[in-house]
C-alpha cells in the first residue's frame, strides 16, 4: 500500500494540479483491484447438455476461485450433470431423523463450498442435474456465498412420487408420476 501511495504522489507532482484526473486514475486503479475474478467452467471442461460429469471440474474450479478475494464461478447455459463418483464425501445430518438411525451419515456432495468466501456461483438458466444418491450442493463453514440462475433437480428421485386421484373406503387410485421408475 505504501508503494501505491508513493506512486500516486509522484503523478501527482507529474500532473502539477490536475487532482481529478489523479483521482480518476486511483480510483480506476483500485477498481482494477478489487474487481471480481471470473472463472468460466467451460475453460475447464464443463460441457452443458452433455451428460458429462462436471463434478471435477466443478471441483477444481471452486479450488482456485478459493485462491482470490473474490470470485464468480459462471455456469454455461444448460443441463449439467453430477454423479456421486468423483463428488466429495463428508458425514452430514441432513434432518433429525438420521441422528438414531444405523444408516450411513456420510454423503455424496456434487458441489463442495467449505471453508469459502466471497464466491458466487451465476447461472444462465443453468440446471444442476444430480444422478444417484447424493446432496446437490454443501456450504459449509462458508460465508458471503450468492448462487444465481440455477435450478437443482434429480435425474431420478430417490422415492417413487404419486398422487392420490381417488381415495375410497377399501381402496386408493393413484397416478405414479412419470419419471417414477418402481
């Protein structure tokens, strides 16, 4: 900071009265600074629609934005996929009914945020599609983390949905939604 300074006052003398542009070329110097770093996915390998697991690359995308002050992790415009392979796996009580159970704790997470700050995740009508069992996105122990213009879904749920069309006193007619595989 003390170097900035010392380079501020000399254009100042150069400038022999000029104190606004002075001031225009500090303020677009610190501007210059404090600017966010933009990270594209699509530079490390993230395809949309292609049915490619983006957990890596997401991964290492989310390492180096963690590397700067302030950073924008940008989504392409379309489906992108996660799988439960490469996804990072941490113990999770995701509700209070898991804490009594013999079930594992430990989950799949397709997108990782720990530890993170000042980082936003922005979408172009992008949707995150998840495969298997696993949690779509984690933050934890993060802060100041924005997520914009994307939507979460599964490929498929993890419990057969339906809905109950008629309801009799011995029977029940439902409709099983059609990505309901049972």
């Amino acid at each position: 900071m003390k170097n900035f300074l010392m380079i501020i006052s000399r254009f100042n003398f150069l400038l022999k009265g000029r104190r606004w542009l002075t001031f225009l070329i500090c303020f677009g110097i610190a501007n210059l600074l404090h600017a966010q770093k933009v990270i594209d996915l699509r530079d490390y390998g993230v395809e949309a629609n292609s049915f490619k697991d983006a957990v890596p690359a997401i991964t290492k995308a989310l390492a180096d934005a963690a590397k700067y002050e302030s950073a924008i992790v940008r989504f392409p415009k379309g489906r992108i996929d996660l799988w439960p392979a490469a996804a990072a796996k941490r113990e999770l009580y995701v509700s209070n009914a898991t804490e009594s159970d013999s079930l594992s704790k430990v989950k799949s997470i397709g997108i990782l945020l720990e530890h993170m700050s000042n980082i936003t995740l922005e979408g172009d009508e992008t949707l995150i599609v998840s495969h298997g069992k696993m949690i779509h996105l984690a933050n934890l122990y993060s802060r100041n983390i924005t997520i914009k213009n994307i939507g979460f879904d599964y490929e498929r749920p993890t419990m057969s949905e339906f809905m109950v069309m008629e309801l009799g006193p011995d029977f029940a007619t439902i409709k099983v939604h059609r990505d309901s595989r049972y």
